[in-house]
C-alpha cells in the first residue's frame, strides 16, 4: 500500500499544534480524568485524537484506525485486518501534566503484525521523526533540518535509555548482561528515538504498555537499525488479541 509519509508528517504537526493550545493557554482547562486503567486523561487527549483520526478517515477512508481514545475494538471485527493505524494522539500524559515537554504524538501504520511506518512529534520541541520500511529513519529539527538516523553500537560504554516514570528493578536484571556503563531517563516514546539517533544503546521495559505506546517507535527505531524482540528474543507482534503489550527488548543490531 503506498502511504505518502509527509501526509502523516502533516497530521502529526497539526495534532501537536492543538496540543500546545491547550499545553500554552494559561486559561485552558488542565483538569484530568483518569481512564479505565487509571491513567490520565487531558483535553488535550481528546484534542489530538479528533484531530488525527479525522484527518486519518478523510485521507485514507479504507484503513480502519485503532487509538489510545478509541480503543474498545473487538478482536473478532479486526482479526482479519490487513492494514491499521495504531495512533497514540498524547503519549506521555504525565509528563505532560508535569509541564517537563518530554510527550508526543505517535502514529503507526502496521501491516499484519508488523509497524511499516512510525512518526513520532514532539510538540515543544518541533522535532519530528519519521520512518517507513522503504525511506529508513529521518529527524527533522526545529530549524527544518533533516537527518537520517542510525544505530550507535560501541563495542562497549553502551547507554541504557529507560521511563521517566515507570522504572523497574527488573531493568537492571537484564540491563547487567549488556555493556552498559551508564543511563538516561526520558518520558514517552522519545526513548526510542534515543536508539534510533545513537545516543542511547538499549531500552528494556518490564511490565505492560498497550500497542499505540510502542508500534510508532518500533518503526523508527527498526528502520535505523535496532530491533524490539520480546525479552526470549522472539518476534513484537501487532493486533493481538489483547492489545496490552508484554515485557520488550530495543536493542542495536
């Protein structure tokens, strides 16, 4: 299926863009509620959902669309789902809340059990990354300038990227058979786009995440040379029965 990327680049932006209304506007309505799984739940949320999935159904009216704000999809309806969208339209509700900048906006297409393409926004900055399985992985600064990234993998030194807010002691079980010599801690699915750039060399994550956490960094994070496993080493698959995700490993290759 040919997807043009710039679109969805285009999309992301926009959605950022109602993200910082409210982010920006002293007079906004900050309050949160919590979801079903009591996490939070911002205007902003919802902001960024209606602005993606709208532009999403107007440009490609035959890919059904699974988001964090629209999630309750049963298996049966899209089992047999060739392409999807996997959106998270505000990930890093809490550090957004915190006011420290690090959340984003995540689309992914997948295709099966697979994310093909990933954009990942990061409204106060104005950073955007973007990757497909035919174009790699791209960054795009502030300034418009665009770069493509790679893996970093020193032999050894390596850096751990791990959650600003969802730490786990079993990271360092597993963090202790790599090379790892120091680490960093970032919100949202920025840690991804660590491996991607090179700046960090592995990010485990122990516990659950649901699929629209992950699908946008894994595409990014494969397209430029890393690979997301299950900690056995065996395949990050896509559209499960459950969408909750198990433990993962990103690693450079």
């Amino acid at each position: 299926m040919q997807i043009a990327i710039e679109r969805i680049n285009a999309i992301a932006l926009e959605a950022g863009k109602g993200i910082l209304e409210v982010y920006n506007n002293p007079n906004a309505d900050f309050q949160t509620t919590l979801k079903s799984d009591d996490s939070p739940l911002t205007v902003a949320d919802r902001v960024s959902h209606h602005i993606i999935v709208d532009a999403l159904k107007s440009a490609y009216p035959s890919i059904p669309i699974i988001s964090e704000e629209g999630r309750d999809i049963p298996y049966e309806d899209r089992k047999d789902w060739e392409y999807f969208w996997c959106v998270d339209p505000l990930d890093g509700t809490k550090e957004f809340i915190k006011r420290n900048g690090e959340f984003t906006v995540n689309i992914a297409l997948i295709h099966i059990d697979k994310p093909v393409l990933g954009v990942i926004y990061v409204p106060v900055r104005n950073v955007l990354y973007y990757a497909g399985e035919n174009d790699g992985s791209w960054k795009q600064s502030d300034d418009g300038t665009v770069t493509a990234l790679k893996v970093s993998k020193p032999a050894d030194n390596w850096i751990s990227v791990g959650s600003r807010s969802h730490a786990s002691e079993e990271d360092e079980k597993v963090l202790a058979g790599y090379p790892v010599v120091s680490s960093i801690s970032v919100g949202s699915s920025l840690k991804f786009c660590m491996i991607a750039e090179g700046k960090a060399q592995i990010y485990y994550r122990h516990g659950p995440t649901m699929e629209w956490d992950t699908a946008a960094g894994h595409a990014i994070a494969n397209y430029s040379g890393a690979k997301v496993t299950r900690p056995d080493g065996e395949p990050f698959l896509y559209n499960k029965v459950s969408l909750l995700n198990g433990s993962f490993l990103c690693v450079v290759a």
